[in-house]
C-alpha cells in the first residue's frame, strides 16, 4: 500500500482541526491477485449457466466489504453453525475464525474482532491439544 501526504491546502474539520487527505494504491501484486479471483468469480457461475452482473474493478477496488453471518455463532445448532469455541456444531474438529461467525455486525470494518476470534480460537485449539 502507498500513501502520500497531501500538497497544497489543508482542509479543516469544524474543529480546526487538519482532515487526513489519504490515497492508496495496492500495487501491482494486488491487481494481479484481483484479476485471479475474479476469474475464477467468473468460472463458477458460469459452470451453473448463471450470469454476473458486475464486478469491482481491480484498478480501483472502491471501499472493502464485510460480509458476515454466513457460519453464524449460538448456542443452538438449528440457529447457527458454530458454538461459543468456534466449533462447528456437527464436526469437533473443525474451527472456524473470521467474520463469518458474527450473528450481527456493525458499520464499521470489523479486523480487530476477527483477530481477537483467531486468537480465541488458537487457544481453545491449545487447550484441546
């Protein structure tokens, strides 16, 4: 990633405080990543004789997405995928750490929850070993 500090007029807050003027680039190596994904995006529904209708562009992403609640933690395995270790309700031996588990999620990008359930989960790994 690269950034670069702002040239010419700061702009303020209704503080006076200066506003963070932020540009990114992922670089060569994340568009190459992008255009990998996406062809294999484009590959699966096409093998199911379904269409896409859109897709970011690898030159200029836009904001990320968290997309959550697809392997929803609770208590109860009719409601959900994972119990409170991040354990699969039907098979013991697999854990599962991401934002998958979130039964909700908030407006905000959700990282440092997604660290905090890996390490939640590596020691519950270590307690099992």
């Amino acid at each position: 990633m690269k950034c670069r500090r702002p040239r010419g007029p700061v702009e303020a807050d209704n503080h006076g405080n200066p506003v963070p003027d932020v540009s990114w680039d992922g670089g060569d190596h994340a568009v190459a990543s992008l255009e990998h994904v996406q062809s294999v995006q484009r590959r699966i529904p096409s093998s199911m004789n379904t269409q896409i209708t859109g897709q970011t562009d690898v030159h200029h992403p836009g904001a990320a997405r968290h997309p959550a609640g697809t392997t929803r933690m609770g208590s109860d395995p009719a409601e959900s995928v994972v119990d409170a270790r991040l354990r699969t309700h039907d098979l013991a031996n697999l854990t599962v750490a991401s934002n998958s588990v979130f039964p909700t999620s908030g407006a905000m990008n959700p990282p440092l929850t997604i660290a905090m359930l890996a390490l939640k989960a590596v020691y519950h790994l270590h307690d099992d070993l």
